[in-house]
C-alpha cells in the first residue's frame, strides 16, 4: 500500500451524517417558492458542489434573480434541524488514530466556512486537522483549488495525498488534482455512482474506511 502524509476527508456524507437533512432542505426550499423540488437522488447528487452550483444543477429552469429566496428558504430548514446532525459511529476515534499515526488530516468540504465552524463546534473535530478549505473560500469541486491550496499549507506534495469522499465530485476533484482517492458508499451518492470515477477503494462503512486506512 502507498503511504500518505495528507489524508484529507470531505465533511457532509463523509464524516457527518447530513446528506439527507441536505437534501431535504434543497426540496423543502423548493416547495417553498412553488417550485417542482429535484427528486430526492439529483438533490444527494449535487451535494458538496457548493450551493450556487448545486443550484444550478438540481433546479436548472429557476431564474438567478430567485436564488436568494431559496438560499433563505434552505437556511431556515437546514438551521432549524442541524442539532439533530452526529457524525457517523466511529468518526471521533477514526480521526484520533490516524493523528496518533502521525498523519497530516485535513477537510475539503462544500461547506461554506461559517457552517463548518459550527459543525465543529458541535463536534469537538476541529483540533483533529491542521487545514481546512471551504466552498466559498475556492472555485467549488470538482476543481482542484481547495487541494491544491491544503497540500500548499501543508507542505505535503500529490503524490502523497489522499482525498476521502463521498461523491463523484470529491472524486474528480482529487483526480483534477492529481491526488489518489477513496470513494465511502455510505454517503449522498451510491456505489455505482462512485464506481464510475478512479478511486484506490469504494468503502461501505467508517469500519472497513479505518481498516484501510491503517493498512495504507
């Protein structure tokens, strides 16, 4: 196995179990303006893209001038329920392994900055990753900004970093990116999905994501 100095996890499906609430509120958000909402795959599809891109995609005919009022609209269903988000069984010790390692650990997320500071917050995670990199800090994925701008901060080069993710986007970041790849099947896109895109692994489980890792 290739050894990795960066391992670098995508956050919402990943680590956290938030695809559905995700999506949930992209729909709900929808039928709030009167609007058909995306069915419930093509939300989790587009989740990690960034909300202007996932936009764009998931409800293609909405006008531009109506985005503020379904980005409110999200908010507000999104906020009202994220205290009831946890992380998946086995993150917290996950993360504390690999520190022990002495593995470099860093988050790429579709997040926007203010989000991810709450999610660790919530979580206690943030001491675990010595870089973080949010949606509207970088082009979103799939472009290759937000890994190119933690292996700079980490002085970590490509060859010896490892994207963890949940979607194609993660995906074809990592490979736009020139970076290796896992695809976890247990997030917002299925394995299928997933398959479609270069990937060392497709991981069902935090268990056998821990066990991979240890033997990388």
């Amino acid at each position: 196995m290739k050894p990795y100095d960066l391992i670098v996890f995508d956050w919402d499906g990943t680590l956290m179990d938030s695809a559905a609430l995700i999506a949930e509120s992209m729909q709900a958000a929808c039928r709030a303006l009167d609007i058909e909402p995306p069915t419930t795959a093509a939300a989790r599809h587009v989740i990690g893209m960034g909300m202007l891109a996932a936009v764009r995609h998931a409800v293609p005919h909405l006008p531009e001038a109506a985005f503020p009022r379904l980005f409110e609209h999200y908010r507000q269903h999104y906020l009202l329920r994220e205290p009831e988000l946890r992380p998946f069984a086995g993150v917290g010790e996950l993360l504390a392994g690999l520190e022990r390692d002495g593995r470099l650990l860093a988050v790429a997320t579709g997040k926007p900055r203010v989000g991810l500071e709450r999610a660790f917050q919530a979580t206690g995670f943030k001491r675990h990753f010595v870089a973080t990199r949010c949606a509207d800090e970088s082009r979103p994925k799939p472009a290759p900004d937000m890994l190119q701008h933690l292996m700079d901060v980490s002085g970590v080069e490509a060859g010896r970093t490892l994207m963890i993710g949940d979607t194609s986007h993660d995906l074809q970041m990592a490979a736009n990116a020139g970076v290796d790849a896992v695809g976890v099947t247990y997030g917002a896109q299925p394995r299928e999905t997933l398959q479609a895109h270069p990937a060392r692994a497709y991981l069902g489980s935090i268990s056998e994501l821990a066990a991979w890792l240890k033997a990388a």
